[in-house]
C-alpha cells in the first residue's frame, strides 16, 4: 500500500521544473483543508524519511539542511544527483541477514 502523503509529495514535486521547490503547508492542504494543520507534523515526518531515503531534499533559505537542523521554514524539492549519492552514502550500512552465515 502507499502512503499517500508520500504520493502526494512526489506528484506536486514531479509537476515542478527542476530546482523548484514546495512548502510542506501546500501538501496538507491539499490532504486535509480543513484541518491541514494537523497534517503538517507528518508531512515533515515523511519528508524526514524521503530525505534519508535519498529521494526528497529539504531546504531553508533554498540550500539543503542537516534533518537534524529541520525547523522552521523549511521547502521540498527533488534531490541533484549529487545530493542524492551523498544521502545514499550517509545511510548505516544493511545488518547482515543469518542467511549471509551459512
């Protein structure tokens, strides 16, 4: 199943030009108008975790931050091809499965 604010995220980002950005507020809006600002604490959340995921960058004054740095105002837009091999690059290593022993 999908997330559908993850969806909701990527589709509005992929209608963008490349370097465009978004404000997480629009995405909830779009998901709950009437009480988008309920939404808003996990959009950030599924943000966090495209982030992480090498699929999202978020930025604050339009450069990209460390997700520990995430508050404020903050913008969504799609990863440079740098960014993403740099959030694929921090990601902890795969635990090795029992299978890997034999």
């Amino acid at each position: 199943m999908s997330d559908p604010i993850e969806a909701a995220i990527l589709e509005k980002l992929a209608k963008l030009g490349p370097g465009k950005s978004i404000e997480p507020a629009e995405v909830a809006k779009e998901l709950q108008p009437e009480q988008w600002q309920r939404m808003l604490p996990k959009v950030k959340t599924t943000a966090l975790g495209l982030m992480r995921q090498g699929r999202l960058t978020i930025t604050k004054k339009g450069k990209a931050i460390d997700p520990a740095r995430m508050k404020g105002v903050i913008r969504l837009r799609l990863p440079t091809p740098e960014e993403t091999a740099a959030a694929l690059a921090a990601r902890p290593p795969a635990p090795e499965s029992d299978d890997d022993l034999d």
